[in-house]
C-alpha cells in the first residue's frame, strides 16, 4: 500500500504493546498520528517519536470527529497511519472512518491489538458469556439509564456487563468505579443492582501495576482503584469455574459466591415456575359442574401434599431452595383441599 490509510493498535498499556506489525506500519508511514482521546495510556508522545523514529501528531476529539475528511482527503496520495490506545475498532467511532475511505476510494488498512474486551477474560469470566457492553458517561454527559437497561438485560440472560467508564483525558475527567457504582445503585428502580450485588472492578489491565477487586458493590464503590483507566463488570450467571477463578485469582469471599448461587437458583426457579403458571391460567378450560368427588380423590390428593412435605424436607437437609418450593406445592394443595370444602383445618 503506496498511499491510503492505516489504522494501527497500540495495544492496552503503552508503546510497548504494539506488535511488530504495527511497528512496521507506523514506520513505513509518511504522516503519523495518535489519537489520544478515546483511551487513556501509559505512553508519551516522545516515547512514541523515538520508537517510530519520526514525528508523531497528537490528535484531539475534534480533530477526528469534525476533522475526519481532511485526513482522509491526505490519504489520497500519501500513507497516514493513526495510532489507536488498545484495539483500534474497539472505539465505536474508528470504523466511520475505513468507512469513510472506501467511499472515496482510498485503500485501508487495520492492524489489531491488545484490548480491555478480551483482557477482562483475567477476571476469570468467561468471554463467551458477556452480553452488550456499555459505556457509564461522565455525570454532565449522559444519562445512567441506559447502563442500568443493559446490566438487567444482559442479568436476565444470565450474562455478564462490562461497562466501559468514560474519560476525558484532555481535562482530567475520569468516571470512577465508585461513581459508577453509587449511580447504578442509587438509580436502578428494579434494584438488579444494589449494595450486595456481586461485581468486579478494574483498573489499569495491562499495565504493570493492574488491579482486579472482586467482591459486594457497597465495598468495592470505596475502594481505591488508583490511577485510571477503570471498568465495572457485573457478573451474570457463573460457571464453577468462573466461581473458582473469582476465589483463588482474586480473592472472592466463598459465603458470598454461595450466597449468590442460591439465590440465582431461586430466580430461576421463580422464572421457571411463574410462566408455566401463567400460561396455565390462560389455557385452563372449566369442567362442566356439579362433579362427583369420592373420599379417595380427596385422599389421593392429601398423599400428593404429603409426597411434597417429603421432598421439601429432603430438599432442606441438603441445603436446595428447591425444598421451597416443594412446601408451597404442598401448601397449595392443602389450601385448594379446604377451598373446596373437602378438609378442614386451621393454618
Ligand atoms: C472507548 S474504550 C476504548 C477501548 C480501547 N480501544 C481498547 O480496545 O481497549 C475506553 C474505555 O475502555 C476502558 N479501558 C481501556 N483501557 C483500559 C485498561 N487498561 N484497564 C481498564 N479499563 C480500560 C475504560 O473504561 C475506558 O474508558
């Protein structure tokens, strides 16, 4: 590629993660930039000068989002590389421009890097189990709904969110894992997310001095993460083997790990039993009445409430919440008994 224009990863923590390839690219470039506004890393411009060996230009929001075409229009004739923090397509907006480029015939060129959406995969959560991710906007400039609308999505399919904490590194500004986790909390009327939740924060993977904390969201939103960049992950359903990554690799309480597995399995129970429920109060048809009950119907039926109380008292002993409901069964057998004037009893 003689001209055109190439968008090259630097990788997640400095200049020392770009690949050869990038190197290579960034060299054989006639113009050279680095936009530094999507991701926050721990490079300078010199560093970067000296490794690619010729002048590098810093670009702003503005440059790029307003200044796209000019560049572009460079492409034409010259080779313009864009340097990129962690994968260069990761930023929703760096795609416009290949975009952009091919409408008008200028050849591209991507090279791929290190990014905070497969490095998160070191909290021991499994990639293929994320849901959409989301970006928690800085107070002034968005709204938290749209994260807590994620975070109940992704929860209901048993996924994880990663939510992306926004920066603006050209005043310093920089969303917490404390604020993002006193917003959700504070804002999330069907309260997916509160003090007790589990919920996982990062701050500078793939730097030397990264951090992972693992634990209930009313700690972790006082902990001090250092340094940004940060992220918030909120875990959905996990596998032994995540449980067991949480534990050993980042310290996770065990009671809090089998708090949450028993009362996953309470939703799910919930779920599972409220829409079978539902759609049998739509479908049942009446019998036509009066109808003959016999003393063994009815006994049959306090054997069936009986078979329940067993199961429920087995279920407890081995600590299932699957004995709950079996004793509601039961109950509700007992109850339809005397609804229907066949027992009497008092609760
Ligand atoms: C717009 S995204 C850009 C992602 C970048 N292109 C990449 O592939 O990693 C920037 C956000 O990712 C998160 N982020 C980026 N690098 C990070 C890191 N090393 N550790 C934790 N979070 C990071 C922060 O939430 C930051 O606000």
């Amino acid at each position: 590629m003689s001209s055109g224009l190439s968008l090259i990863s630097v990788g997640l923590s400095s200049e020392k993660d770009l690949s050869l390839k990038a190197l290579e690219e960034g060299r054989s470039c006639d113009l050279l930039y680095f936009e530094a506004y999507t991701s926050k890393l721990n490079t300078s411009m010199s560093a970067l000068r000296s490794l690619f060996g010729k002048d590098v230009t810093e670009l702003k929001r503005s440059d790029l989002e307003e200044g796209s075409r000019e560049i572009i229009e460079k492409a034409k004739n010259k080779r313009i590389g864009i340097l990129v923090g962690g994968d260069c397509l990761t930023a929703t907006t760096h795609i416009s421009l290949i975009i952009e480029a091919k409408k008008i015939g200028v050849p591209t060129r991507i090279i791929h890097g290190s990014s905070i959406l497969t490095a998160v995969a070191e909290t021991g959560l499994s990639l293929y189990k994320f849901g959409r991710t989301v970006t928690m906007p800085l107070s002034d400039k968005g709204s938290v709904d749209p994260v807590i609308e994620a975070v109940c999505d992704n929860l209901e399919q048993g996924l994880h969110t990663l939510i992306l904490l926004d920066l603006d590194v050209e005043s310093g500004r920089f969303v917490t894992v404390g604020d993002a986790l006193k917003a959700l909390i504070k804002s999330d009327d069907r309260e997916q997310i509160n003090d007790e939740t589990l919920v996982v924060g990062l701050s500078r993977l793939g730097w030397d001095e990264s951090l992972i904390s693992v634990g209930r969201a009313s700690e972790i939103a006082e902990k001090d993460f250092g340094e940004p960049p940060y992220a918030l992950i909120i875990p959905g359903r996990l596998h032994f083997v995540e449980e067991e990554a949480l534990h050993i690799l980042h310290g996770c309480p065990k009671e809090l790990l089998k708090e949450r597995r028993v009362l996953s399995q309470i939703d799910e129970l919930i779920s599972k039993y409220a829409s079978s429920c539902e759609r049998v109060i739509n479908e049942l048809k009446m019998r036509t009445l009066p109808k003959i009950i016999h003393s063994e119907d009815a006994e049959d039926l306090i054997n069936h409430a009986r078979r329940y109380l067993d199961d429920a008292l087995y279920f407890a002993s081995v600590k299932k919440p699957t004995a709950l409901v079996s004793i509601s069964y039961c109950e509700g057998i007992l109850d339809a008994l005397k609804l229907l004037g066949l027992v009497d009893f008092e609760w």
